[in-house]
C-alpha cells in the first residue's frame, strides 16, 4: 500500500517578527522550507535560507512541535 503524503503549505513567523518562513509539502512526499531571519532592523542583517526534505522527516518534528505548544502555548497563549 503507497503511502500518502500531504499536500499544502504553512507559514510560520515568530513573535517578534524577526524570523519569516514557509513549508511547502508536494503530494511527492518532498518539502520545501525557505525562510528569512532579520536582526538589527536598522543595520539591515539578514538571512535568507531554504532547505530541502521529505515528509518523513518534518512530520515527526511538526508532532514535536505539536507537544511542545500544547504545553507551553503559542503567540495567542495557551489553550485549555
């Protein structure tokens, strides 16, 4: 039986605003995480970056990631 992949795409960005990045699954099993990082706004000090994967490995760290703001919570806080 072929395993199913997803198909879609997330944006994550972090409180301060500083980190801005996407995922990007293809219905191949591939994902594509590209992203930018800015510290000292005025001083313009950025990254760019984007890194190649497959499924099998963002899932099991999206399911950690999972556990991690049901603790802890997210921008919004923690939901009960």
């Amino acid at each position: 039986m072929p395993k199913e992949f997803k198909k879609g795409q997330a944006k994550l960005n972090s409180y301060e605003n500083n980190l801005l990045s996407t995922l990007k699954y293809d219905e191949l099993g591939h994902v594509v995480l590209k992203g930018k990082f800015t510290e000292k706004y005025m001083e313009e000090n950025t990254l760019e970056f984007e890194l190649k994967s497959d499924q099998s490995f963002i899932n099991s760290t999206l399911k950690d990631l999972e556990l991690l703001a049901s603790k802890y919570g997210d921008n919004t806080g923690i939901t009960k």
